[in-house]
C-alpha cells in the first residue's frame, strides 16, 4: 500500500544558472511590464505615442513576456527537478544564451525593423506588411523566435534523458505503472510528475512550431510556395498554445515542492494526481481550437473537440492542485511569509483566471467576446496572479535570510498591492471585455475609456509592488546560494 | 560483440551483398525510379539501411578504431546530415537518373555515407544527440514535403507534378508517424542510448 508520510529534505540553494535565469527574467519582467503600461496609458489617452509604437510595444510585449515566463518556469523546474535527476548544467546554460541572442534578434527586428505583427505572427500578416517594415526584419522576428525554440528543444531533450535515465521511461516519469497498477508508492514525485508532462508537449509543440515557421520563412522570400492560412493558424496556435500553458506547469513545481515544506506534510503523487496529469498531457494538446472557434472554415467536428476539451481541460490539475494545497495548508497553522503566501495565492490566481477562459471557450459565448479585451483579462490574470506569482513566491524562498525571519511592512504592503493592482488591472480588461472594447486596438472609442484609467492605475501599483519584490530578491541574491533551513515550521510542529 | 565474426555474421553479409546487387540490377533500378515516391522513400531509405546493417556486422573494435580515426560522433552526424540533405535536392534526383556517374554516387554515397557514421555515431550519442537527430530529421522531411505539395512549379525535369505532390504528402505523413514512434520509444523508455538504465550503449537501438 502506499504510504504518505512525509520525509524532510533540507532547503537546496539555487545554482549560479538558476539565479543567472531568475535575474534575466525579474529585468525583462519589469521592463515587459512597463511597454505594458505605456499600452494601457495610449489606450486610455494619458499619452500618445502613436499607432506605430503601440503595436511595436505589444509585439514586444507579447513575444517578450510568453518568452521570459517560459524562462521563469524552466529555472524553478531544473532548481527542484535537479534534486531528484542528474541535469546538465552545459545545456540549461547554453538554453539561456540561446534565449538571449533569440531576443537580441527579436529585439532588432522590432526595435530597428519596425516589425510590428504581434507574437503570434500570424500568416500571412508578416510578409504583407505594405512597406511598413521589410521582408528581413520579419525574417530576423521569426529566426529569433526559431533559435529561441531551438534553445528549449535542447533543455527538454537533456531533461528526457535524465528522467528516463532514473526512471526507465517517460511513461514511468508520469507514474503510469502506479496509475494503471496498484499504488505501490513509488511513484515519482510531484516535480517529476510536472517536469515530464511538460517535456513531452513542449517538444511536441517546438517541432510544430519550427515547422511552420520555416515554411513561412521559405514564403517570406519564395511567396509563391503558397501555405494555406488556416492551417498555418492552426499550426502557430497549436504551438503557441501548448508553449505557454507549459509554462504554469513548470512554474506550479514550486508549489509543490516548497508549500510541504512549511506545514511537514507530503505532496504525494497519488492516482488521482497521477491520473489528472496524464490526462492533461493529452488534453493540453487539443485544447488550442478554443482560440479558433470564430473560424468557421475550420471543420466542424474541430471546432467541438475544442470546445469540449477546453470545458474538461480546465479542472484535473487545476482542482487536484488547489485540492492539495487546502490539505497541506488546513488547520496546519501554517506560518504565512511572503513565500507562501505568494505561492498560495497563486493558486487561487490560477483558478479565478482560468474562469474566464473555460466561459469564453463556450461556442456561443465566443463568437461575442472572443477578441475582445476579456481575453486578455484572463490570460493576464492566471499569468499575473498565477503563473508570475509562484516566481515571485520561489524568488522570495531563496532569499529568505533564515527560517524565522520575518518580512519587513513593505514588503507586505507590496504583496496586497501585487494582489489589489492585479484584480483591479485585470478586471477593468475584462469589464471593458464585457463592453465589447475590442482587443489590440490602439485607440479606443470615449465609452471605453474610463477602464483603460482604471487599469492604467492599478497597473502602476502592481508594478510599483513588483518593483519591491524584485529589488529584495537582487539584493539578497547572495543568500539564494546557500543550503539552509528556509521554510518556518507550522505552529502545529513547531511548538 | 561476439556474433561478429560468427557463421551468423557471414549469412547476413552475404544476404545484404546479394540485397544490394538486386536493388543495382536494372530492372529494379528502373521501376524503383519510376516513381518519386519510390525513389526517395524507398530506395535511397533502402541504401541506407544496407549501410545501417553492414556497419553492424563489423566487430565492435573495428567500428571503435573507425570512429576514433574520423574525430568521434560529430564530425560522422554532420557527413551523414550533409550527404542525406544533398539527395534530398529534386536536382539530384533529376542527376540520378540521367548521369551513371551520379546514380552510382548514390549507391555508394547513401550507405557509406549515411548509413554507416550513423551507426558509428549512434553508439556514443545519448538521448540529447540522438533526439537532435530525429528533431532535425523529422523537422526536415515534414517542411520539405510540404514544400513538394505547395510548390508551384515542377521541381524535378524527370516527374510529374501530381508524383511530386503525391511523394510530399509520403512525407508528411511519414514524419508523423516517425515523430509519434519516437516519442513512443521515450513514453515505454528503452532505447536510449549510452544512458540507459542498464547501460547497454551498444547501438543496436534504433531511438
Ligand atoms: C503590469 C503588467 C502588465 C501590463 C500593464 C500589461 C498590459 C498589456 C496590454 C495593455 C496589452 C494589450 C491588450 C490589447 O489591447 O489587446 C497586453 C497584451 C498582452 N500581454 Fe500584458 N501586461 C502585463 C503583464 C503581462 C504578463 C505578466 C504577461 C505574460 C506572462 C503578459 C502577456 C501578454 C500577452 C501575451 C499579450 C497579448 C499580445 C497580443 O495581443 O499580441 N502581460 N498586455
């Protein structure tokens, strides 16, 4: 039988190249976030800056944040996987230099070429620029993206091998004998478990992804080697889709692992775990038709899968997840530090902007407020107060001075302000969703004006809050190194 | 490996001698090359598997020195990239057919070439080296026999559009199913390499 009692692990402190991604990520974060205020500032016509740079900002900051989070989720996977596997440090560094010499390319292609197609760089929109930009910086945007894939392709193919060296497959990585035998409890642990399940589409979703993009790349400069556009859209939202999932899948590892450590009680990879991650594995990779449901040329049978996984994809790991924090936090008397109280209301993040999209994944609610800003309200949500939030949660665990060190009032005040300016940044989206403001315009009509003050606000005192949080974490970066008790007990244990 | 020099050995050199005198006799040659789709997703898929096999047979301390000799894996994926890339070129194809000399290049080319310092590389690459392989291979078949489908013009001088368009979709659907069957091979575990769990780095595993 299985047996879930837990065993203490000392607190590891983070490599050099974990700290190398985390700052890399905490600057370009920051900077991401600010093109996203000065977005929202046009939009609400505090300033002006234009059409143009407005859509160089959002090709920015779309490429930027899908990329820099991706970077986030992988340090915190390869931090807590590295415990459990043999990693190697030559590859997860090459993925970061891959990373950065990708964004130099964006960057110039946007910066100097006046590319400004968006990230999703959707056919055939790159190569029909109508002189707004030349044939090269589109090339130079999507060979950037390319290297960048490139990168990640590496960091996955490294993790496979060493989760298939220690445990005999990827089948074994997400504990299919335990789910399809009986529970013997060994199964791999919750980080594992993650890690796999985010290789595998990952590695599916890159070679997708680089597949058309050197289609349109060979178009780009032989236009008549013709693509059709409906599948080229499929084939970038696949990809782009399953990319940027990934990511909360990676980044939820901290959870996992940190959280038990505060109430000493396990995360067990249980069947019902094992089972909703398998699940999602598959799932994952059909759910992207939910962002096509407005193209009705699509076949028909597409479009309901879509819908469908969508509705069903939304829960396994989301409640499994949720579930398993309340039973590691209940009546523990856990002791809330900034740590785990970012990782904990990261979770509640999580499911109240996934709520959003399982709405909007309705076929007859899409076809009303699919590209309106509601959409941005929900990925902005589970990416803010979810997703970013469990690195900021990981971020404040490595630096933490000592196990009962206590946060100092800013700090605080910067965690409410993280989480009142994100609600309210994220409602007025989606409240201006609901009004029907139109997503990625640059202006926007007097009616909608007013919640684009609001969100420019409350955006400024969820930056102003991360600023705090990121300026703790440089200057703590010589603690993060260190193996030391981080986690203070719960009450309940400790005295 | 001790089956190298063994009755057993001798059997299948023989047999894979005879194989490639039969896919070389014209008659073969003729209805192979008929068609794009069997020239390039069978016969040269062939060539290669007869180089794949015969390097096999070889004593493993042979294919050790060999390797030491040309540089380690390396330097064996980049030849057998480059020299797989080249006959993927509708223009060799095209040369294939209407120049001996090229048909026999390759004949010699796909086995010595391709088949052979993979077989040499595969024992020392782990699941890193052998994924980029396949990542890159399969990447590769898929975009190009897209590019067949799509392309507007007739690549190859000696077929036709619809064979062109016939042998892209071949491809397509064959870089699926390697790419589902490799990551099949990662889902049960097995065949990986140097790094396996028993450390049975012998090459002999396709993935
Ligand atoms: C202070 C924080 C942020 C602000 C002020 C902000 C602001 C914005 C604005 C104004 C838009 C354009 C909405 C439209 O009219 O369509 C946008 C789009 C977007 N944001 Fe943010 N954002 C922030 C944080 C983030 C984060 C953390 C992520 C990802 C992790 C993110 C990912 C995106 C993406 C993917 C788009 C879509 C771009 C497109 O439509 O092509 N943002 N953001």
């Amino acid at each position: 039988m299985a047996s879930y009692t837990y065993t203490a692990t000392p607190d590891q402190g983070a490599k050099a190249g974990v700290l190398a991604y985390l700052v890399v990520s905490a600057v370009v974060l920051l900077l991401m976030m600010l093109f996203g205020l000065l977005m929202r500032m046009e939009q609400a016509q505090f300033i002006s800056i234009g059409g143009l740079w407005f859509y160089k900002l959002m090709t920015l900051h779309g490429a930027g944040m899908v990329g820099i989070v991706a970077l986030a989720g992988a340090s915190i996977m390869w931090h807590f996987l590295r415990q459990y596997v043999e990693l190697t440090t030559s590859i997860f560094i090459a993925n970061l230099v891959i990373f950065l010499i990708g964004v130099v390319m964006i960057l110039a292609s946007v910066l100097l070429g006046d590319f400004h197609a968006a990230w999703t760089f959707l056919f055939p929109l790159p190569g029909n620029s109508m002189g707004m930009w030349s044939q090269g910086a589109a090339a130079l945007f999507m060979g950037g993206l390319l290297v960048i894939g490139v990168g990640f392709v590496l960091l996955h193919l490294d993790i496979a091998r060493a989760i298939i060296k220690n445990y005999g497959g990827l089948g074994r990585g997400l504990g299919w004998p335990q789910l399809f035998g009986p529970d013997d409890g060994n199964a791999p642990p919750p980080a594992v478990v993650a890690s796999t399940m985010v290789t595998i589409v990952n590695l599916i979703g890159l070679v997708v992804g680089a597949s058309i993009l050197i289609m349109m790349l060979v178009n780009l400069y032989v236009p008549t080697f013709e693509i059709d556009a409906l599948l080229a859209k499929g084939m970038i939202y696949f990809f782009g889709h399953v990319f940027i999932n990934a990511v909360i899948y990676m980044a939820v590892i901290a959870v996992y692992e940190i959280l038990p450590r505060y109430t000493q009680r396990p995360w067990k990879s249980n069947k019902v775990f094992l089972a909703s991650w398998t699940a999602s594995t598959i799932m994952v990779m059909f759910i992207f038709p939910h962002h096509l449901l407005m193209d009705y040329a699509f076949p028909k049978w597409f479009l309901i899968m879509g819908h469908i996984i969508g509705y069903l994809n939304t829960f396994p790991i989301l409640i499994v997840t949720g579930y398993g924090a309340m039973m590691i936090v209940y009546r523990s008397g856990i002791r809330w530090d900034m740590c785990s109280r970012l990782l904990f209301v990261s979770l509640f993040g999580w499911a109240v902007g996934a709520m959003p999209a399982f709405i909007d994944g309705t076929i007859t609610v899409n076809y009303v407020m699919h590209n309106t800003l509601w959409v941005p309200g929900h990925f902005h949500t589970y990416l803010i107060l979810g997703m970013v939030a469990m690195v900021f949660g990981f971020m404040y665990y490595l630096g933490k001075p000592d196990e009962n060190a206590k946060d100092s009032p800013i700090d605080i005040a910067a965690f409410w302000g993280f989480v009142v300016g994100t609600m309210g940044f994220t409602m007025s989206f989606l409240y201006g969703g609901k009004e029907g403001a139109a997503r990625r315009y640059a202006e926007h009509l007097p009616e909608w004006i007013p919640y684009d003050r609001l969100g420019s606000y409350f955006a400024a005192l969820l930056i102003a809050s991360v600023l705090v949080f990121i300026f703790r974490f440089l200057t703590r970066l010589g603690l993060a190194g260190r193996d030391y008790q981080r986690a203070s007990l719960a009450r309940s244990i400790a005295t | 490996m001790k089956r190298t020099s063994s009755p057993y050995a001798v059997r299948m050199g023989f047999g894979l001698g005879i194989s490639y005198l039969f896919l070389a006799t014209p008659m073969v040659r003729d209805w192979m090359e008929a068609s794009m789709s069997r020239h390039m997703l069978v016969q040269m898929p062939l060539l290669v598997v007869i180089g794949i096999v015969a390097c096999r047979l070889l004593p493993a301390h042979w294919q050790n020195s060999v390797l030491a000799r040309v540089g380690g894996s390396i330097p064996c994926v980049v030849v057998a990239l480059f020299a797989s890339s080249y006959w993927m070129l509708p223009r060799a194809l095209d040369a294939a057919l209407n120049d001996p000399l090229a048909e026999m290049a390759k004949f010699l080319s796909l086995p010595l070439l391709v088949g052979f310092p993979l077989v040499l590389a595969w024992r020392r690459l782990t699941l890193i080296g052998r994924g980029f392989v396949w990542t890159n291979f399969i990447s590769m078949l898929a975009v190009l026999g897209w590019l067949y489908i799509v392309a507007p013009v007739r690549v190859c001088n000696s077929y036709l559009v619809n064979d062109q368009e016939t042998a892209g979709w071949y491809m397509v659907i064959a870089s699926v199913l390697l790419f589902l069957w490799w990551l099949g091979t990662l889902l049960v575990g097995g065949g990986v390499g140097p790094d396996k769990p028993d450390r049975n780095g012998t090459g002999t595993k396709l993935a």
